[in-house]
C-alpha cells in the first residue's frame, strides 16, 4: 500500500510540474512581438498600439526621383532689388506716428509713419500763391494777347507777360514735385488745408523687415527708417563651376533643401543663365525659381541642390526605411494594421537624404511602406529568427 502511495504521489509532482512549464511558455508568447519567419511564408512582424507609439512608427509611400543622374551644387536664396527696399524721406522731421511693426504685410502706397517739418507749411504756402498768380497771369496774357491782334498794345508787353507766365508755370511745376516727393497731393490742396505732417508711405509691396524710427526722435533726410522685403520673388542663386556648365539648359528641374529642414525638398526650375564667369572664380549663377511658398525660405539662406540633367527616375524611400543585416538589404510593407511584413530590395544611389530601391519582387500598387521604425522591426525580426 505504501509503494502505491508512492508511486502516486510522484505522478502528481510530475504532472505539476508540466502543467507549470506549459503555462511560462504560453506567457511568454503572450507578451513578446511576433516575428514568424520561416519556410511556409515570409516574416512577419506583429506590433501592439503601445509599442507603435513608443518606436514612433510612420508610414509612407514609394517615391520617383532622379538620385543618380543630378548635378550637386550649392546656392543661396536671394531676392531681385526691385523687391527690397529702405524706405527713406526727402526732408527730416520729428517722427509723430508709427503705423506699422515688424513682420506686418503692406501695400504700395500704405502709410508707415509721419513725420512733422515746418518747412513743408511754406511749401505749401508758396504752392497756393503760386497758383493764384498763375490764374492772373493767364487771363492777364489772353488779354494783352486780344488787344495785341487789334495793335492797341506794343509788342514788348505782349512778350513781358508771356515771360512772366512761363516762369509762374514752372515755379508751379517746381513746387507740385517737391511737394509730391513729401507725399503731399499738391492738386488737392486748399488754404484750409495746410498741415505740416508728412507720410511715408512703402514703394513696393511686401513685409516689413525692419522699423528704423521710435516715437519723438527727429529722422534725418535719407536715413532708412524701414526695410521692406517681398518674399515672393525669392529665387535661387546656383554656383556652377566651368566643368559642368555645358551640362546646363533653361528649364531644368532643380530640387533644394535648406538647413533648418534637410529632409524637405523644395522644387524650382532654371529660368536663367549668367553668360559671364564670377569675379574671382570660374563659375557661373543659374538662376533657378522655386515652384513653392513657404514661411520657412528667407533671404540669405544656403541651400543644397540637385540640378536634373536627364530625365532618369527610379523608387526610392528615405534613408531610415531601408535596414541591413549583413549583405541583405530591407524594407517592411503594412499588411494589415500594426503588422508588417519584411521584404529583401537592392539598394542603389543614395542622395538627400534618400536611397534608390530595386525590389526583388513585384510590390502591391499603392504599397505603405514604413519610414520611421524599421530597424525596431529588423531587431524583433532577426529576434524570432534566433528564438525559433
């Protein structure tokens, strides 16, 4: 009976002891990502929503770009003259009000302060009488003119009042420039309405860059009291060196980045070739226009470019969606939410920030691909091929 007992009770320590074992195992699959290489399909990587988050995985899609047969060079983004100025005034004055503050959008013609100058009351003054003389003189001249027809006047007052009223004109003329180089409007102008306030109004169109003036400080003639800039008509400026100027026509296609976003391409196309070298360098300017508007481009700034000298394309995908292990090169496709699935590619050209892909095989129209997270997936990959 004792033997019996015992025989039992070491049956149920082993059966324990199964049970145990077979219940760590299913836990462990449970809570590991799964990698299912293996002979019947290709690997598999399954992702919860949490570990999607912490690797900050991303998506995106297969690109056509010209990585092998684009001309590297350097640039800067520059702006034409006639769309930057600095506003300045004729006369000095005591600065009486400021419309505008820096990054503001204005208009041509807009007022962006006034300044106070006494000068300009005399200025108006004189305009006024000059204008009433004028007037006489007209009428003074139509009449001895009449009576010259009929010779009841001599000659040489006919010419006196003739000399008189062309002097009067072009005081006039005078006047009415000066006064408009003021912002004053000399035709509108009436006694009632003489003021010594002067406006400085914007020549061209754009942003304001930069307000020169405070409140109450006296604006000397010709300083710059605002810089104006209009960003619209930024352009590119490309160095070319002599050895790959024959490569050059107008309408090429040019994609840039700049520093701030080197990951971002920015599209433009060469309008215009320097026919002359660069002072001191063998090298021409290809003028290129950027074919988008951005907030983030500003005059000044250096840029990276690629200029398409053929019209070659090939698939490609940023820098972080192609992994190695080994010789082998891969990327991972979205089958379904949060499960991806690894397929070999050859790896081409590598150029801003992107490289030339060559699938194995045919990949499904439409195919989202990871970006952002592929080595997390290759290290869970090559994880369950060393588990299984």
């Amino acid at each position: 009976m004792n033997l019996q007992y015992s025989i039992y009770g070491f049956l149920m320590v082993g059966l324990v002891a199964c049970g145990s074992g077979t219940s760590k195992q299913e836990n462990k699959k449970d809570s590991a990502v799964a990698a299912k290489p293996g002979p019947s399909g290709p690997v598999e990587i399954r992702l919860t929503e949490a570990q999607v988050k912490a690797i900050d995985l991303q998506v995106g899609s297969l690109e056509q770009r010209n990585l092998r047969t684009s001309l590297k060079v350097n640039g800067k983004l520059v702006l034409p003259p006639q769309n930057q100025a600095q506003v300045s005034s004729l006369v000095g004055g005591i600065v009486k009000s400021i419309r505008v503050k820096d990054g503001d959008f204005v208009r041509v013609g807009q007022v962006l302060a006034t300044l106070q100058n006494n000068d300009v009351v005399q200025w108006q003054q004189d305009y006024l009488e000059n204008k009433s003389q004028l007037r006489y003189l007209e009428a003074e001249y139509a009449r001895q003119k009449s009576l010259r027809a009929d010779s009841i006047n001599s000659e040489k007052t006919l010419q006196q009042v003739e000399n008189e009223l062309g002097v009067a004109k072009a005081r006039q003329t005078g006047i009415r420039t000066r006064l408009q180089g003021v912002g004053i409007r000399a035709d509108g102008l009436a006694p009632d309405a003489v003021s010594s306030e002067i406006g400085i109004v914007a020549p061209i169109e754009g942003y304001i860059h930069h307000v020169n003036v405070t409140m109450g400080k006296y604006a000397d003639a010709n300083a710059a009291l605002f810089d104006i800039v209009d960003n619209r008509a930024l352009h590119l400026d490309l160095t070319v060196f002599e050895k790959d100027v024959h490569k050059l026509t107008v309408g090429q296609k040019v994609l840039f980045t700049d520093a701030n976003d080197p990951l971002h391409d920015h599209p433009a196309l060469i309008y215009s070739l320097d026919k002359a070298f660069q002072d001191n360098q063998q090298a021409i300017i290809a003028h290129a226009r950027i074919g988008e508007r951005t907030e983030t481009l500003l005059p000044g700034m250096y840029v990276e470019a690629r200029i398409q000298v053929d019209k070659y394309q090939a698939l490609a995908l940023p820098d972080a969606a192609v992994v190695s292990s080994g010789d082998d090169h891969f990327i991972y496709l979205e089958s379904t939410p949060r499960v991806y699935r690894q397929v070999a590619v050859k790896t081409g050209a590598s150029d801003l920030g992107y490289t030339e892909i060559v699938p194995l095989s045919e990949l499904p129209k439409d195919t989202r691909i990871v970006t952002k997270g592929a080595y997390y997936l290759l290290s869970e990959a090559t994880k369950g091929s060393s588990e299984e």
